[in-house]
C-alpha cells in the first residue's frame, strides 16, 4: 500500500518527533512545550490552519484537500500529556523531568498524528477538510471535554471524528475495535464518617466510626451483586480507607474512605451514586452517626458509532489484514466527549508485549508507528475519496 510505503520512509522522523516528546513529558494542561512543538511541525507540513489555546493548551490544524466539492469535514484526534510517574525504563531519551513520563503512549499518539498530517498535507488526495486535534489532560483533567466546550466541533464544522490508543499484549500493528458502549465511566466518591470518638476501654460511650466505615465497605460490594442487572458492568472499588486517630487506644471521632465507580451506561451509573448515598447514610443512621457523601462524577461511558466503527474496523482490516473485537474496558477515556458531540470511532492499535500502560517500566513502540500513521491517512482517503 502506497500510504504504509511513505510512512515506512518516514517512521526514522517521526520517531524522533516521539522520543523527543517522551524525553520532555508535561502533565495535564501544562503541555506548553509540547503543543508549542506540535503547532511547529504543522507550519511546517504547510496546514492551512492552526490554532493553539483551543482547550487552555490544545492544538488543532486544519489541511484541506485538492477539491471540497461536499463540505464533509473529518476530524482526528490525538491526546499530548504524560502521567505523574516516576520513569523506571533506563532508556537513553528517558524522561528528563523527575515525577512525570510518558507512561500511557500519548507520545507516540502525539507523533503517529503528525506523522499522518505531514502526509496529507503533501498529498492533499482527498475532496474536503481534515482537522487534526492535540488534546491535552486526558489523564484526568477533562482536555477533550475542554475543547468541546470551546466550540470547536462548530467552529470548523467538523461532522466525525476518529481517535486511537496503543494496546500492550496485543501483536504489534494489530487493530481491535468494538461499537457501542467501550470504555467506561469514570466516577469517585468521598465519603466521611461522623461518630464520637472515645477511650478504646470505653466503646460503650462512643460511636465507633471504624466499625460504622467497615461495614460501608462490604455493603458497598452490594450494589454490584445485589442492585445492578447482572448482564450490566459494575466495579465498585474502596481505595482508602483512613481514620481521624491513629493511636491504638483510641476510638476515631470520623473517619473517610475513597473509592471509584466504573460503568457502562448511563442508568447504572446514575443507580450507583443513589445507591452509595443510601447505603452510607442507613449505615450511619443504624449507628448513630452520620454520613457525608460526595460524588465525583468523571468521563462519561465512551460510545462507538455504529456506522463509523465498521468503517474504522474495514480501514483497519486494509492497514494490517485484520480487525479483531475489541473487549470491553472499564477504564476512562475523555475522547468520550468529543463522540458525544459527534458520531465517530476509537480504536486500538497493538503495542508488542511490553509493560502496561500506566505503568514506570511502559514504552511506547516505534514498530507500530507504520500502521497507525496508515490508519490515520486510510481514514481520511476512503471517507473523502478524491473528486
């Protein structure tokens, strides 16, 4: 395939972009460098548009092809920013900035979307508008929810949108994808456990907030196995637990626990948080002690677009021979905004077998930078074929 040959030419350039970038990681909405980086090498490829500050520090370019006899307008999107983590690789372009790397592949994104707009900048083989989007502060800060909000979708009237992540276990260049429901909602709780506290000798003139929180705990698990409709997902995870005292002779007069919910639609999610503030405040009550809940809610379900993924799945299928189904995944991605906005697809491109992401030994392969680069230009050349 001609596109997969001009990246094959081009993955020496575009891995210096990514190695670059996983050098100088920058954390949630600080990507200063690195969109200043990207805004750089698209005046360079000669886009026809660009703009920085869209989502506080997002990026976006705009590369119009040799005709524009529809006005369909094609919108892709890459996310920029690192993870507050230590880097344990020992590579030569390691990160330079103690606390934060590239742990989740955003480098590599980053370049494999360059890559892609360097191409249809010089080629310009299709009939409309494409307009590449660097997002930052997906890990948590809500980036692409940022850049909706800044009116981007209408601002370039962009009508769909596609996105991509690297996958570790899966072979190197492979492709999977799913339609519907993806990735999950993200939501948190904090929870804060009012009683008296007291002498441990005295247990009768307290209100023992450690066993009040305890039983929380194993309550909470109730809502998946106990409330939800057992065909839907449901993870509900306690992940701290901290009380007011730490002495060994001393009942705590609060105590707190923190946890997450994952979930799969919009109706278990909204039973979770109903359920978790009833739970907690019967449990306080029973007690005699109160409850305080606060729930947080995160990105919303990520949602695949029927007609956008097949479309995804069969570029894919051309890219690499094949396009496996993707299974669900009840972690976050905020790429969920931008498919609310508009009907779009997200899909995932293997990585090798290397670290997981998130994790202080993960790498991005470079291997994979053909393959993805090609899904990118295969994308914009089949949904706006050339007048």
């Amino acid at each position: 395939m001609p596109v997969k040959n001009r990246f094959a030419e081009l993955q020496d350039e575009i891995t210096a972009w990514r190695r670059d970038l996983h050098e100088n990681p920058e954390i949630l909405f600080e990507t200063h460098r690195t969109a200043a980086m990207v805004a750089d090498r698209l005046k360079a490829f000669g886009c026809d548009e660009i703009v920085t500050g869209i989502g506080r520090t997002g990026v976006v370019g705009v590369i119009k092809g040799k005709s524009d006899t529809k006005g369909k307008v094609i919108g892709l999107r890459a996310d920029m920013d690192a993870l507050p983590i230590h880097e344990q690789t020992g590579l030569d372009y390691a990160s330079k900035t103690p606390g934060a790397m590239h742990a989740c592949g955003h480098d590599g994104h980053t370049a494999m979307l360059l890559g892609a707009a360097k191409y249809l900048a010089e080629t310009r083989n299709f009939d409309g508008t494409v307009v590449v989007i660097f997002q930052p502060a997906e890990e948590g800060g809500g980036g692409g929810r940022e850049m909706c909000e800044d009116g981007m979708m209408d601002r370039w009237n962009i009508q769909e949108v596609y996105g991509m992540h690297n996958w570790p276990g899966k072979p190197v260049g492979s492709f999977s994808i799913r339609t519907g429901a993806f990735f999950a909602a993200t939501d948190q709780f904090d929870i804060t456990f009012e009683g008296k506290g007291g002498h441990a000798a005295k247990p009768q003139e307290t209100i023992d907030t450690t066993v009040m929180t305890a039983q929380a705990v194993l309550a909470l698990q109730t809502i998946a196995s106990r409330n939800a409709d057992p065909v839907q997902q449901i993870v509900v995870s306690v992940t701290s637990f901290e009380t007011s005292s730490k002495a060994f002779n001393v009942i705590p007069q609060r105590a707190q626990i923190k946890g997450t919910v994952r979930t799969m639609s919009a109706e278990t999610r909204a039973l979770a948080e109903k359920r978790i503030k009833e739970i907690c405040a019967g449990i306080a009550a029973t007690f005699g002690g109160t409850a305080k809940v606060t729930y947080l809610k995160g990105y919303p379900v990520m949602v695949n677009s029927d007609e956008q993924t097949e479309f995804a799945a069969e570029v894919a299928r051309a890219v690499s021979g094949g396009c496996e189904e993707a299974p669900l995944v009840m972690g976050g991605e905020d790429f969920a905004y931008m498919l609310e906005e508009r009907p779009g697809a997200y899909i995932l491109v293997g990585n090798g077998d290397t670290a997981s992401v998130h994790h202080p030994e993960y790498n991005f392969n470079d291997e994979a930078i053909p393959a993805g680069c090609s899904w990118w230009a295969e994308i914009v050349e089949r949904r706006l074929p050339a007048a």
